[in-house]
C-alpha cells in the first residue's frame, strides 16, 4: 500500500499526486444477513439522458443496511425492457466522481445490464460511521440481495472494480450472499500481513492515502480545521507530508487524531495479532460461490499480486472436482489503477502496445458469460493469462505458478570490490560475510514517487547497501512465478528488516526493478508463523525466507540479474528501530551492523523459477 495513487483500493499518495478519485483501499469481515425492504421509488429522483442511447438515472436511491443505517446509490437502467442482469459497484470515493471518470457503467447499461453505483457507509451521501473495510462484508451482502429483489433486476448479480471497489467484493463475497453469481476484484488483497503490513513493516502509504482521499470530506462534514479539498490537502502536502512520513511514534501522529481514528486503532495490532482475522481471506475461500476474474499487475502496489495470485488458487483448492472452477487469473505489466491497464509503459519500462488491455471489455466478457449466459468461449479458455516482461509477450497456462526449475543462485562476495556476485556455484568457504551498517535515522531512501519500473543503479553507491551480479547472460532467461531469497544474517540488535529487491541489469548499467516495494521485505521478528515478535539474539545466525517476490520476467542476452540487500526503504515503509521497541510506541533506534553470509553451511542464495533459456 504504500507510495499508490490507485484507481480503486487506496490510490495512496505518498505525493504522487493524481485524481483523489482514484484512490481506493480494501479488507473483510465476517457477517450474516437479513433486509429490510423499502419502496424504491419513494426515495428516488430520476432523470433521463442520453449517453450512447438512452439510460434512466435514479440518483441518491437509498438502500438498508440490517442496522438501520441508509446507504445511498445511483441507480442506472437501459431506457426499455427489464428485468435486467445488475452490476454493482460500491466505492468510498464518490459514486458521482466515479461515473463521471470510468467508461464501464455506461457501457455496461448499452449492453443491457442494470448498474448500481454506491457510496459506502460514512462516505459522500451514505450515512454512518466510515471504517475501512470493516462494515464493507455486511454492508456488501446486503446490497447485492437489496438489488436482486427489486423489480428492475432478474436476480443474477454480479460485482466489480479495482483497489478498495476490489476489496468489497472480496468482504461481500465470504458472507456468501445467494444471488452473486460473478465478480472482478482487481488489484487487491488476500490478507492483512500484506496489505496493512508488508512482512511485518508498516504500510506508511495508509497516511496519505487518508491524507488526500479520506480526511478532506471528514473535515468538511464534521467542521474540523485543516485541508477540505483534494486541492487543499495536496498544497498542505508538501509541508506536512514529510513531517508526517517522518514522525515517530507512529501511534503519536497528530494530524489524522481528529480525522481518521482508525489509524490508530489499526497501528495497536501488530500484524501477529489474531485481531486481524477480520481482514483475512486466505480460510474463507470455500464461502465464494460466485464466478471470480482475478487481475493485477506487475508493478501494482505490494498487496495485488500476491492478493491476486493467492486468491486465484485458494478458489482453485476449494472447487477441486469441479468441472468449471470459474476463476481465472490475468496479470499484465501495469501500476495500480484502471487507466494503467490501457498503458504500455509502466515506470521507466516500455512494453509495447500488446501490453494494453480494454478494462471494460475485460469486465463486461466475464459478465456476459457467467451473469447472462452468453457462450463466448470463457471457460474453455487457459485459466491464467500473463505478461513476460522483457519478451513483452502474453502467455497462458493451467496453473500459476506454470512449471519451472528452481534455480540457485548464490550471493558470493568479491575481495576489495563493492559488488558481489551471483552464482550458480555453492560456495565451499567455511566462514564468509559481508557486512554494512544499517542507521534508522539515515534509512535508504526511494526517490521515486510513483509506482513502476525504475532505475536503481545509484542504491548501489550507498554503503548501506550490498549488491550482487551475474554475469552478463549469454542467453534469455526467463523467469516466471514466485522467487525465494533465502538470506542468513546476523546482527547486534534485537531486530532489522531484510529488503531484497531483485532487478534488471541493462548492457547500458540501468537496473529495473521487477515489483513494487513490499513484496521484497522481511521483519526478522515478523519470522514464522509465531502470534508474538521473536526478537534476534545479537550475533547469531539466522534465515530469514522472502518467498513473494512475484514477477514474470525474461533477463535478456548480455543482461544480469542483480540484487540489492538493504535494511529499509523508506518512505514506502516503516524504519526498523532495531532495538526490539516497536516505532508504533517508540521513538528511540540504534545504529546497528548486519551480516549477510555466504558459507558452506549458510549459504544465502536468490532461487529463481526459470522457465526457459533459449
């Protein structure tokens, strides 16, 4: 989550400063159902115009919530026939700032779909309290079976949209509502650990996420000083933006106090903590009933592929046996966001036309098929669809990851050079390590705003960062799924983070980086599958296991595959304090020395699933 502007889950703006419509965030909860049913058209004004052809527009329509609370929606009908297929979308940006920026609902009402636009709970012209995700299950359940009883509507129901849009489709679905029958969550979660956490370090992006799409229209609604409007919180961003990234305890952050007391309530569970069990999804796949398009992006913020990517085969697991799973996986090159998936540049990195795809029709395909039956060949299709960076090409396969061999590579240092190197050869020295000196007070610092490929050769001038290289490749090498770095440190501190960023070394010295911050990072105390922070022994040797690094990549002749090992990446991320003290609570750090060994019987080492070499 962190440095996003997003289409739909939570656009973050760690100053990357695009439409606040765009943001979005995501997450679930555990509900049941019940409605209470209200006359539409007593709480309805409606308009018609034309848009393509003619569309009836019944705007502010207000739907139940089983507490009493009123949700409102604009409600979008084909001018004649009916009942109609429904399409629902469920946002925290403004139903209004929705329909006015993305193409689908029009689209979706020509291809005679009924579309129901939702502010969510506490936002715009819904009424409650706003809590992310946290009322979006019930809140979703409700909706779909409100839509499939009225009488504009057939009862086959289907949900869709990106980021946080993405995300209430997912909360919505584990309650099993009966009349969902297909949905498109893209460039979304599976779990808290990855999406408010990253390993175990703290998704800073939550607070501008908060700071320009959230807290304006809270201010405005409650009479609270500071900035009201997009434009208003991006000038007070450049002053308050780096105070606020930079302050620390975290839990001590005075400018979302009054706005966005969640925050604070989420900072006092550590991502161990059985309290987020609410925002997990990875146990409640066999709840999902409904037909589910999975689709993210390379370089979509930490938590999309791998929401993507776990999502798909839990479904999988849970319709074992099944003669249509219906689910399938689409990953292309893009950052987060709708209008990225229309783009053939990503970053710094040029794909090439073919990488673009038509979100709508994307959407709308999957609708056709499993809301209103159409044989358009869907389900006979490969389930997993991905793009190979580098070649620039499409793919399908059966399963994901497709089959590769696991290939080591082992980080080996170099005598009185800077860079090591990476080699296929285990090393055979008894005792070998490498060492830098990780300081909080001067984390490694990301100078790109936005999300994407970019160049990070200079990450290697800096003394707090190892590097190690191949060899220019003599042939393409393409690698394809989840790789794992297997690093043993050690360190004379209580705690650090591991950051392993693997990149694309060019003949001309450019080297891309091949996924967003966060898949790349480990809290030493976030190791294992403990509830509580296991806390380093000073000096003792460690392993420490990344193995959500996901990409599909081919390494070109005369490229190398490189990697850089640091102790933070900031702002993306929290900054370890090093001294067992959480920076939710603490303020103090130390400056401490860490190890990377490349021995015998510690053997740090990147394995990569390569699936050719031409």
């Amino acid at each position: 989550m962190p440095h996003r502007i997003s289409d739909p889950i939570r656009r973050r703006m760690m100053a990357r400063l695009w439409p606040a419509s765009c943001l979005t965030p995501v997450l679930p909860n555990h509900f049941r159902r019940l409605l209470l049913p209200i006359a539409l058209s007593a709480f309805v004004s409606v308009q018609a115009f034309s848009q393509g052809q003619d569309e009836i527009v019944k705007t502010d329509v207000v739907v139940p919530m089983r507490d009493g609370v009123l949700l409102r929606a604009d409600i979008l009908l084909p001018d004649q026939g009916g009942p109609f297929p429904v399409l629902i979308y469920r946002t925290p940006y403004g139903k209004q700032n929705a329909r006015t920026e993305y193409t689908t609902f029009a689209r979706a009402v020509k291809r005679g779909y009924a579309v129901v636009v939702q502010d969510v709970r506490g936002r715009y012209s819904s009424d409650g309290e706003f809590r992310p995700y946290e009322h979006e299950g019930l809140d979703g359940f409700d909706t779909i079976e409100w839509a499939a009883r009225q009488p504009w509507s057939n009862g086959e129901i289907g949900t869709f949209g990106l980021s946080y849009p993405g995300a209430v489709q997912w909360l919505a679905a584990v309650q099993t509502p009966p009349h969902l029958k297909a949905m498109v969550p893209a460039m979304t979660f599976s779990n808290a650990q990855n999406f408010f956490y990253a390993g175990g370090t703290w998704d800073m992006s939550w607070i501008d996420w908060i700071w320009f799409n959230i807290a304006p229209d809270v201010r405005k609604k409650r009479g609270l000083a500071g900035p009201k409007t997009y434009s208003e919180a991006t000038v007070s961003w450049s002053t308050e933006g780096p105070k606020m990234q930079r302050f620390l305890p975290l839990a001590g952050l005075p400018q979302l106090k009054q706005a966005a007391q969640y925050y604070y309530d989420w900072l006092r569970h550590p991502p161990q903590d059985p309290w987020w069990g609410w925002a997990e999804l990875r146990d409640k796949y066999a709840r999902n009933h409904a037909a589910v398009l999975n689709l993210s992006g390379w370089y979509d913020d930490n938590y999309g592929p791998e929401g993507a990517t776990t999502n798909f085969n839990g479904l999988l697991r849970s319709r074992s046996g099944q003669t249509d799973p219906a689910t399938h996986l689409l990953l292309g090159p893009w950052v987060h966001g709708v209008d990225s998936t229309a783009k053939a540049k990503s970053g710094e990195r040029e794909f090439g036309p073919n990488a673009a795809i038509n979100y709508d029709d994307v959407v709308l395909r999957w609708m056709d098929h499993y809301l209103r039956g159409i044989d358009n060949s869907v389900e006979r299709e490969e389930p997993v669809r991905y793009f190979v960076m580098g070649k620039n090409e499409w793919r399908t396969a059966k399963a994901w990851p497709p089959a590769a061999t696991a290939t080591a590579f082992y980080l080996t240092p170099k005598a009185y050079k800077r860079t090591g190197s990476l080699t296929v050869s285990k090393p055979e020295v008894k005792s070998r390590f490498t060492t830098f000196v990780a300081d909080p007070a001067n984390p490694v610092v990301n100078t790109y705003t936005a999300s994407g490929a970019h160049d990070y050769r200079k990450l290697a001038e800096r003394p707090d960062v190892l590097t190690f290289e191949t060899p220019r490749l003599e042939r393409d090498t393409e690698v394809t799924g989840s790789i794992h770095a297997n690093i043993f440190v050690s360190c004379d501190c209580r705690d650090m983070d591991l950051w392993v960023r693997v990149v694309d070394i060019a003949p001309d010295g450019t080297a891309l980086n091949l996924m967003s911050p966060g898949l790349d990072v480990q809290r030493a105390s976030n190791r294992g599958p403990a509830r509580k922070p296991q806390w380093l022994t000073p000096k003792k040797i460690y392993q420490l296991d990344l193995i959500n690094l996901i990409t599909s990549n081919t390494f070109l002749e005369g490229h190398r595959i490189g990697v850089q090992i640091s102790a933070s990446f900031f702002p993306n991320f929290s900054r370890n304090l090093q001294n067992g003290k959480s920076e939710v609570n603490s303020a103090d750090a130390q400056k401490s020395t860490i190890a990377v060994y490349s021995e015998l019987t510690h053997a740090s080492q990147i394995v990569l699933p390569v699936i050719a070499l031409n």
